[in-house]
C-alpha cells in the first residue's frame, strides 16, 4: 500500500451517503462515486481489490474481527470506521454492513451503507479505538476484545448488543 497517514480530514457531509460492495473475500466489487472521491483512488485503483486498502491503521483489529464473525453469522453490523485515502488523509464513517442474498438465500455480498459521523459519537469512540489499539499493540486480540467488553459492559451492553450501543452513539451530537 505505502500511503503514509497525515492529519488531513477529508469531509463526509450530512448528505453523503458513501456506498461499496464486497465479495465473499471482502474485495471490492461496486462503489459509488462519493466512495471513490473520499478515498482518491480510481475504480480501476479499487475494484477487485481489499476493501482493506483504505483501512487507516489507527483501527483496531478487534472492530474488523467482530465485524466479519458477525457477518459470517449472517447479522447486520453497525460500527464506526475511519479509513485512509490515497493522499494519507483519512475520513470518519458510521457504517452499517450487512449480507445481501440471492433469491434463493445464497450469498449474494456484502453491502456498506455509510454515513457522516456524529460528533457526540466522535468523542467517545475516537479515545476508545486509541485505548482498543493500545491493548493489541500490549497483549493482542485477547487484551483488545477485553477492553470493548468492558466498554459495552459500561453501556448494559454486550458483543451482542454492539450494534445498538454504535447505532444509539451515532444519534448522539
């Protein structure tokens, strides 16, 4: 990849609504042209590639691994992300994330509906993300997962009550 992350935030006004689908392997096989803008790159530059290109890496791994065990399952997910584009600057984004099928159940892809993050939401998960990094980069996955449990714990709620607590964070401003 080789892009180098800077401090320049790249806007998601309140009328973007940034849009990808995934294959089974997490590549990207549709994006719309808001996608391509915040993440500067061409459709040639991300179409079959991993959506992970654009993943800053001040993301916890943990918010990746529940969201695709959750998926795997066949649940929606609703988490906040910030990714990094071509130019090193990056962009905050509620994302919900789910499975779409064919009309005979199987697996069609994944979708990502995403949006401006809410500035209440923000200043909570921007410090918990920093603490959930610290703790892999400390004792790994096990570590990580045991700080988000105790996050939501926080928040009566729980791994499987995730979404919720994202859903009723991005409400929040």
């Amino acid at each position: 990849m080789g892009v180098t992350p800077t401090d320049v935030e790249h806007e998601v006004t309140r009328v973007d609504i940034v849009v990808s689908k995934g294959d089974e392997e997490g590549n990207i096989i549709y994006a719309n042209p808001i996608f391509f803008k915040l993440a500067g790159y061409t459709q040639g530059e991300l179409l079959d590639k991993p959506h992970s290109m654009i993943r800053h890496p001040e993301m916890p791994k943990i918010i990746f691994k529940y969201l695709w065990d959750r998926l795997k399952s066949g649940e929606d997910v609703m988490t906040f992300v910030k990714n990094l584009s071509k130019d090193g600057g990056f962009y905050w984004v509620f994302a919900h994330v789910r499975v779409a099928t064919n009309p005979d159940g199987t697996f069609r892809n994944y979708v990502s509906t995403r949006r401006a993050m809410a500035s209440g939401a923000r200043g909570v998960i921007e410090p918990l993300y920093k603490k959930l990094s610290e703790a892999e980069q400390n004792g790994g996955m096990e570590a990580s997962q045991k700080v988000l449990e105790a996050f939501l714990a926080e928040n009566g709620a729980s791994l499987a009550t995730f979404s919720d607590v994202m859903q009723t964070l991005q409400k929040s401003e």
